[in-house]
C-alpha cells in the first residue's frame, strides 16, 4: 500500500522561508514523478513543481522558478520543497503527489498549511 506523508509548513512572515518534506513508501518508485501543488481558499489546486526520480530532472510552475526548489533524496524516499521569499499570496494548504507522468498523480499526500503573514 502507498503512502504518501507530508511534514513541515506552519506559519512564516512575508520574506521567510519554509521547507516541506514528503516521504513515500509502499512502492517502487524508480520511474514516477513527485510532485507539490497547492490549493488557497476559494481557488483550484495548482501545480508547484515536479521531480523525476530517476534522472532528477525538475519542472516548476513559472511563477515559482527561482523561489521554490524541489529536490530529491533517493536513499531516504524523501522529497523537499524549499521556499524562499515567501509571500502573503503563498498562503495555501501544500500537497505532495506521486505518479507515472509529470501531469497524472495517483497518491497524495495528506496536505500541510503554510501562512504568509504580511
């Protein structure tokens, strides 16, 4: 059974930074994508950013390149975003995701808040 689980968020002023983490498990992994999305109140999910596990290429959203970073740990199954230079407009619940292809994600994980405070 595949589990995906999220740690880290919280609360950070405007400027700051956070770091997530995503841990999965219950599979091979070797091909698939993991991925961040976010979702704020009262808009639809969005993509963030997306790894390749094998060859660790990495995808990002345009207005997140240079201020968010997705990174891998093949030993540990753990994946990262980074955040940096974070913004009011960042505040929304973060979901990490794993799936066969950069756009189709079979497993997510539980979400985690994060909050920008201006």
């Amino acid at each position: 059974q595949v589990q995906v689980v999220q740690s880290g968020g919280g609360l950070v002023q405007a400027g700051g930074s956070l770091r997530l983490s995503c841990a999965a498990s219950g599979h091979t992994f070797s091909r698939y994508y993991m991925g961040w999305f976010r979702q704020a109140p009262g808009k639809e999910r969005e993509f963030v950013a997306t790894i390749n596990w094998s060859t660790g290429n990495t995808y990002y959203t345009d207005s997140m390149r240079g201020r968010f970073t997705i990174s891998r740990d093949s030993a540990m199954n753990l994946v990262y975003l980074q955040m940096n230079s974070l913004k009011p407009e960042d505040t929304a619940v973060y979901y990490c995701a794993v799936g066969p292809s950069r756009i189709e994600y079979d497993y997510w994980g539980q979400g985690t808040q994060v909050t920008v405070s201006s």
